[in-house]
C-alpha cells in the first residue's frame, strides 16, 4: 500500500502540474479553479493539497521550474568559439528552448504580475541569471573589440525581447522551419551587435 | 435634463472605459468583474449598459481604439528622408508611443487570447496594417540597396518585439531618457537591417 501510495503521487503530482500548466496558458490564471485542475487529471479536489500546493505556489512552481530547466540547458550548451560562437550558440539555444514549450513561455510572459512579491523576488532573480550569461558574452565581445555597442545592458534586453518574440508568430506548419527561422535571427543579431 | 444626461454619458463613457483599462491591466481581464468598473467610477451597476458595452465589447473597444490610435499618430509622424530616415522615424515613433500607453500596450499583448474570435479577427487585421507600414518600409530599403535583409517578413515581428520590448523594462527614473533609449535602439536597428 505505501507502494502504491508512493507511485500514486510520483505520477500524479507532475500530471497535475501539466494539466495546471496547460489550463493557465490556455485561460489564464485568473480564471482558472483548483477544481478545473484536479478535474483534468481525475483527482478529487480535496485530496489536491496531498499533491501540490496552493493555486499561487503551484503558479511560482511552474515558473521556477521553466527557468532552472532553461538555465540548466544552457549551461549543457555546446558553445561555439570566442564571443562571437556563444552569442550564435545563445541565438539558437534561446530560440529552440523557447519554440518547444510555448505553454511554459507564455505563463513566464504572462503571468508575472499575478506572482505574490514573495514568490516574485525568487523568479526575478532566476531571470536575471539567464540575462546576464548573454551580457556577459555581449561585455565580453566588447571588450575583445569583436561586438561594436554603446550599451550591452540594454542591447541585452533587446535581443532577448526580439529572439522570444519568435514564439508569438511561430507556427510549425508556415513557411520556414524552426533551423531556418533561427539562422535568420541569427543573421540579425549578429548585425545588431555590430559584429 | 436633455442636456444633463447627454454630459453624463459624454464623462461617464470614457470614464468607465479608463477604468476598465486600468483594472484589466493590473488585474487581468478575467479577474475583473462590470461590478468593479462600475464601482470605479461610482455608477450603479445596472445603469452600466447605458454607457458601455458587456465586459467582451469592452475589451475589443479598448484594444481596437489603441491599434487605432497607434495607426493614427504613425500616419502624422514626419518621416526624415528615403528608407533610412523612415525607419528611423518608425523606431523614434514605437518606443515614445508605447512608452506613453503603458497600461493600453500591456492589455494589447496579454489580453489577446481573452477575445472572442469575432472580435480577434478585426484586432488581428489592425495590428497587421501597423506590421505592414514597417515591412513596406524594410522592402523599399531592401529595393533601393540600402538594406540588407534576407527576410523582410521576419525581419518586420523581429524588429517590432525588441522594440516593444522596452516597456517590459523601462521606467522614468531609471538611468537613461526615453530619448537616450530611443537613440540606442535605433543604433541596433540600423545595424541589424544591415544599414
């Protein structure tokens, strides 16, 4: 029975977590009910709490998970050479991490100003981690006199706003593949940072 | 009284719709009832339907007078001189109107997937005659030699979420003017369309 137990909440938290995820990018987090959660996965609603914590936990949950998965990633990343080879190597990386879950992206985006201030601070400073690996390839870049910037703090947003903006249009049936659309980018970036 | 009821809804009107604006944007549109913008503004909840429409009607009306604004002031702005000057002008234009309509530009870009799909498909062709001014911009410098771009298309949404961009960051007492930040976003444009 502990067996059980134990298998039952290995699976059933993370299904949860999904079907949370899937349900707030689709409606929003505002309006979407514990009960709308725990119906998708066939849980009771008051045995939820055994499994995951309250809707605002279970928000910052998904979002901190979607940035140490995101960190992580990057970190594995096979960098190409010199500044120039990690800004490419970030250009790619950054756009396939982000066209493959566009369910997580969008609650990132979306829903920050739902975050409780304690949970905030916490996800704020994952995503300043993820800025400043790409400032410190732009810094890096300038000061080898490789990359031509008058402010890499703000040409760090600028790039990130543009290369996430791909998930808004992307669509895998259009007319450009994911490696073409990221080779395209690329070819931009690469302009803008005056490399 | 002909006249007392015509001021009213004169006031009343925009009144609410400012309201609705600012509680969509703090709150999100799902999150905020016609009782509360009602209470905002202090009209009796059943007297709303005098001045506006549902909660739906509302946010289209919204969106739509800000995509239409937007298309507005751009066809008024003074472009300088060939492709370069237009695009320069364009990218002055995003940022100073975006950075002046917070809360409009924030309810824009959430609040999308909260449309009806009859109201979306009118938002949505808005929103692309605005993509088409910059596109025809980026194809005319691409005609004339003065660009260097091997997708105009891609190069139009990538131009527009970096610029866009900068109202997820900017604040007034940060360490730049707007005017600084425009300057530099231009220096990354026209390097990124090869210029």
């Amino acid at each position: 029975m502990a067996r059980t137990s134990g298998s039952h909440s290995e699976i059933t938290g993370p299904r949860l977590r999904e079907a949370a995820q899937r349900l707030f990018a689709r409606h929003g987090y505002a309006a979407v009910t514990m009960r709308q959660i725990a119906a998708e996965v066939g849980v009771q609603a008051g045995a939820l709490y055994n499994y995951i914590p309250d809707k605002q936990g279970l928000l910052a949950d998904l979002m901190r998970a979607h940035l140490e998965d995101l960190l992580a990633a990057w970190a594995d990343e096979p960098r190409g050479e010199g500044p120039l080879g990690a800004l490419e190597a970030f250009t790619r990386f950054h756009i396939r991490f982000h066209l493959e879950r566009p369910d997580a992206v969008f609650i990132a985006y979306m829903e920050l100003r739902n975050l409780a201030p304690e949970n905030f601070a916490g996800i704020e400073a994952l995503r300043k981690r993820y800025e400043t690996e790409l400032e410190d390839i732009l810094r890096a870049g300038q000061a080898a006199g490789v990359f031509d910037l008058p402010d890499t703090k703000l040409a760090t947003l600028a790039v990130i706003a543009m290369l996430t903006g791909v998930t808004t249009w992307y669509r895998d049936a259009g007319r450009l593949s994911r490696e073409r659309v990221a080779g395209l980018y690329w070819d931009m970036v690469r302009k803008a940072v005056g490399a």
